[in-house]
C-alpha cells in the first residue's frame, strides 16, 4: 500500500501537466473565429479554415486564380495559447492573397518550369542540382514575407486583436525549434531579423492608440 501511495501523486502531477497542455492549446472555435475577422477586415471571401493533422506547426493558403483554401495544422494549434496568436498567422497569409503574391509565385514557377524544360538535359541536370533553382522553387522571396508580414501586423490590430500576435506566434514556433537561419538561399527572412521587424511594428502602432 505504501508504494501505491508514492506513486499516485506523480500520476496525479502527470495528469496535471496532460491538462495545462491541453488547456494552452487553442481549439478549432478560436481559429475559425479569427479567420472569419481577419477575412472580413481584409476583404477577402470567407470560407472555414481547414485542419491538418501535422506535427509541422504551419498555416498556408492553397490558391488559384478566384478561389482558395485556408489551411492551418493541429501542430501549430498545439504551441498557441491565445487567439491573438493564431488571428496574426492568419493575417499574415492574408496578407500573401492582398498583396498579390500567390499570383507572382505561381507565375514565377511556372517561368522557371519552362525554363527548366527548354534546356538540354545536361544544363537542365547542372540547374536542378544547384541552389538556383532550389531557390526559385522556393515559393515566396523574402521581400514578400517581409510585406505580408506587415499587412499580418496591421490587419489583424484593425480587427481587434494585440499588434503582437504574430510576434508571440513565431516567438513559440522558434522555441519549439522551427526557426529560418540566415543564409543566402531561403526564401523566408532570418527568423531574428524578422521578430526584431515585427517589434518594432508592434511596438510603433501601441503607442498610436
């Protein structure tokens, strides 16, 4: 009887830790909730968010010319614990529909797969294997991360949400090790540089209130 009395409260302080996990992650209410005010402020045609069930905390937008999906994955619910986190993601890949870049993307490409099939087999092989193409398959440049990082920032302030949202969000992603490094070949601003940017936004519209 004594060894089961030592043992149930490290149960019991086990279950408590499943518990807070499961309380610190947001639900689906709080995403569909956010993108249904980010999509309004942002002037884009709502539709309900799907779940992914991965571990890659991320949220992506699939489109073509006058439809898209939302996407967002249960691993990336699993590290926020406040809506204003999830609405500034989601206002960022806004950002990405507003600003035009899956047009640009998608056109640069498809550019490039032409490009691609129009070289001879042994230039084509030398591309492929360099870091050129890696880079221009990428999807979008740095610049357009920067900008629709931005738009993330002011959009989902507009829509009633913290200004730093998005700079909690990728604060956890970083420290549960998904960051960008710098280096010349990503396509995603280094992940410093960028937190350090969305600060500052933050920071600028705080005191404009």
């Amino acid at each position: 009887m004594k060894k089961i009395r030592r043992i149930l409260p490290a149960v019991s302080l086990l279950a408590l830790l499943f518990t807070c996990a499961a309380e610190a992650a947001i639900d689906q209410a709080a995403v569909h909730r956010a993108w249904a005010k980010i999509s309004a402020k942002s002037g884009i045609e709502h539709k309900p968010v799907n779940f992914e069930n991965k571990k890659e905390p991320n949220a992506w937008v699939k489109f073509s010319p006058g439809n898209h999906s939302v996407h967002v994955t249960t691993g990336l619910m699993a590290i926020l614990d406040e809506e204003d986190e999830i609405a500034g993601i989601l206002a960022h890949e806004a950002g990405h529909i507003q600003l035009g870049h899956y047009n640009s993307s998608v056109g640069r490409s498809l550019l490039w797969g032409l490009l691609f099939h129009a070289l001879d087999g042994n230039t084509a092989g030398e591309i492929a294997g360099g870091v050129g193409m890696a880079l221009a398959e990428s999807g979008f440049s740095r610049e357009q991360e920067v900008a629709a990082d931005d738009y993330g920032t002011r959009t989902s302030a507009a829509a009633g949400y913290s200004p730093w949202g998005l700079v909690r969000a990728m604060e956890k992603m970083k420290a549960a090790g998904y960051k960008t490094s710098p280096n010349g070949f990503n396509s995603h601003p280094p992940t410093e540089r960028r937190l350090l940017r969305l600060r500052n936004n933050a920071s600028a519209i705080e005191q404009r209130k």
